[in-house]
C-alpha cells in the first residue's frame, strides 16, 4: 500500500498509533519505505530512458560522420590540370593563316611538400576525437539534468507524505476537539478554529500532490513519457557523506585535452604550408607549319618572399599554449568544485542524520505528551497544534536538506563521471 494511501487506514487508530506509524514511515530509511510502491523507478533506469531517447543523439552522430569524411577528404591528393594552349592562332602579316599555329597539350601536377597531406590528415583526426568528446560532455549534462529532476521529483514524494502527516494529525485533533466541544469542556470557536486548520491542511496536501505530479512529469519529460511511475524514497532518506572522488580523467578533461591535440596538428599544418610546392608539367606541342610534333616540360615553383606563413605559425601555437592554460586552470577548478561539493555533502548527511535521530524523536516525544495532557484537560489545543507543527516543520526541515543534499551530489557526479558508464551502450553506438 503506498504510503500516501495510507492515510484512511491510519485514521482509524489511535492518535499515539497514527503518529507512530506515520514517524516510521518519514523516518525509517528501511523496511517501511521499501514497501512504498511496487517497481519503483530508479535513477539508473530514469538516465538510460533519457539517454535512449535523446533528441540531440542524431546531431552529434551527423557532426561525427561530417568529421570522419573531412578526415577521408584531407588524405586524398591535389588534383592534376590539364592544358591546352594555342599559340599564334591568327594575326596580321605572315601570322595572319592558321597554317602557323601551335598547339600545346600538357599535363600538370602539384607536389605537396612538407608533409601537407599528413598534417592535413592528423588534424582531421583530431577534430573526429574532440567531436566524439564534445557528445560525451554534453551527455554528462544530461545526465546531471536528470539526476536533479530525479531528487526533485523524490523531495516532492517526501513533502506529500509530510502534508498527509499534518492533515492526519489535523484530523485526530479535530476529533479530539470535537469531543471536547460536545462535553462543554471547550467552548465552540476551538472547533471552528480545528475545521480551519484541517481545511488548510487538506489544501496543503492536496497542492503537494499536484507538486508531486508535476514533478514526475518533468522528468518524465527527458523521455517523452508519462508521468505514471512510482519512486522509491528509501534512497532519498538514505545519505551519507560522499566516497572520494575518482582520480580518472572526465570527459571534461579529455576534451580539453583532445583540443590541445587538435591544436598542436593545426601547428604541423601551419608549419607544413612554410614549405613551397613545386608544380611540374609536360606536354606535347604541334607546329602547324609543318606539322611537326615536339615534347615539352617544365615546371613552377612559388617564391616565398613576402608570405613565409610565420604568423599562421604563431598563431596556432598560441591557440595550442591557450589550450594547454585551460586544462590546467579546468583542473584546478574541478578540484576546488568538488572539495566545496563534498563539505556541502558531508555537512548535509550529518544535519539529516542529527534531525532523524535527535530533533524528530524530541518533537514525537513533545506531541505525545501534549496530547495526553490535553486529553486529560491539561493543556490548550493551541499547545497541540505548536508541538505538532514543530514536528512538521523538523520533517520538512529534513526533506529540504536532503533535496539539496540530492542536488549537490548531481553536480558532485557530473564533477567525478559517477554515472558515464550508465550510457556507455549509446555512446559506442555514436561512435
């Protein structure tokens, strides 16, 4: 039985009983709410729903192809040219007849020098591996998205059985007031003011179940589906302090790596096009007077007198030295994220871990006597309703620590790489 449904069954126990089992059911990270729902949606399942259905999926593999055949396209070599020449064609005085023309058919052929074609070859290459790379950040991001909108969708779960606690015990006080009223022990405004209170209690936990609604449905959005999956709250009130971070390059870092790849081939392209390149030709040459036939050859060759390519040089260097800055400044600001992320974590599991085993059991312990004093006409309804809107606002305090608790272990996973391999099959299909 979900334990947002419980709430007519709890009804009919005993006011002690219904908050018992109700503290079991906010509090226990175990059996209680292992039974919540059946086949809950876990967040391993939720990333690879996103990830199969991710619409940016056939850009990247369009942008992988287009790299791949800029890469076949640098390898192939310079096309030749082929000529044809007529000399003294016509003219004035002894040029004026076509019978002394000639007519020159050649054949001519560039030679890369410098290593070109290599250098044009490797840096294609480079760009495949720095577009691969750029998918595989991007995926990253998507998952840190659903991983957040998982923990939102778990706190908005969290606040509902909040709000069904507080309309419950609102419920058992109005009773209790209600009876109260009937023996002329209070007088007839302390039952109106409980119908208020269960009132906006009811409306509290019926806008919580819209939230929570709203919230599977926005995740339920990285998948195109429908909002229609329970989740398991065992995980979101389970935390603890976060492992060390794994020592391995992520994808952020490989990427930036692979530009400082791309950049050092883009330096051997520049360096390659210091080097000029002959142009050799051949051919056949037809006299028309005469009809005699000759052979020719020859060739070109460029003088690098004013363009010798230095500045392209230099500039690639310094895009490749710029590179090689932003891996190690990416480096150090990784480290110091995920130093602040692992405080932030560690300081949320213990003040979660403090509020379950020392405030929640104070407060029940506080709510439990103010109603027995109040059942024997020892105390207001007005003391019922503090200790129990403390009781609530511990329990919410709890749930907003752990939603954020959630939060900075998405942004502390994205950091690490924790859930890449969760995507692993669809990344090897792009590539």
């Amino acid at each position: 039985m979900p334990i947002f449904h419980r709430g007519r069954a709890l009804a009919r126990l005993a006011p002690a009983s219904q908050i018992a089992a109700l503290v079991l059911a906010l509090t226990a990270p175990g059996a209680a709410l292992a039974q919540a729902r059946p086949a809950p949606l876990t967040l391993p399942e939720a990333i690879g729903r996103a990830a199969t259905f991710d619409p940016s999926a056939p850009g990247a593999q369009a942008r992988l192809d287009a790299a791949r055949a800029a890469q076949r396209q640098a390898d192939v070599r310079l096309n030749p040219t082929l000529g044809l020449e007529v000399e003294n064609f016509t003219g004035s005085g002894p040029f004026s007849m076509l019978g002394r023309s000639e007519t020159t058919l050649s054949y001519q052929q560039t030679v890369e020098r410098g290593g070109k074609r290599a250098a044009r070859t490797g840096a294609a290459g480079a760009e495949i591996e720095v577009t691969r790379l750029r998918h595989e950040v991007r995926r990253l991001d998507l998952i840190k998205e659903v991983q957040t909108a998982y923990a939102e969708a778990l706190a908005a779960e969290a606040e509902l059985l909040i709000t069904e606690a507080r309309l419950l015990a609102a419920h058992s006080s109005q009773q209790d007031v209600a009876r109260r009223v009937r023996s002329a022990r209070d007088p007839l405004f302390a039952g109106a003011r409980a119908e208020t209170l269960t009132a906006q209690a009811e409306i509290a936990r019926d806008r919580a179940r819209q939230a929570a609604l709203d919230a599977r449905a926005e995740l339920a959005r990285f998948w195109g589906g429908a909002p229609d999956f329970a989740l398991d709250l065992e995980g979101f009130f389970k935390v603890s302090a976060p492992d060390a971070a794994p020592a391995g390059e992520t994808a952020d870092l490989a990427l930036l790596t692979a530009q400082s790849a791309l950049a050092e081939a883009r330096i051997q392209v520049e360096r390659a096009r210091q080097v000029s390149d002959p142009a050799l030709r051949a051919g056949v040459r037809y006299f028309g007077d005469g009809s005699e036939v000759a052979l020719i050859v020859g060739g070109t060759i460029p003088l690098q007198r004013y363009d010798t390519n230095k500045a392209g040089v230099e500039r690639a260097q310094a895009e490749r030295n710029a590179t090689l800055a932003d891996i190690e400044a990416a480096r150090l600001t990784r480290e110091r994220d995920i130093a602040r992320l692992a405080a932030r974590l560690s300081a949320s599991a213990a003040e979660s871990e403090r509020i379950r085993a020392e405030v929640v059991p104070a407060a029940i312990r506080t709510v439990e006597l103010v109603r027995d004093g109040f059942n024997r006409g020892g105390f207001q309804h007005l003391d019922v309703t503090e200790a129990e809107r403390a009781l609530a606002d511990a329990r919410e305090r709890r749930v907003v620590v752990l939603r954020q608790h959630h939060i900075d272990q998405a942004a502390l996973d994205r950091l690490t790489g924790r859930h890449a391999g969760l995507v692993t099959t669809q990344t090897a299909e792009t590539r």
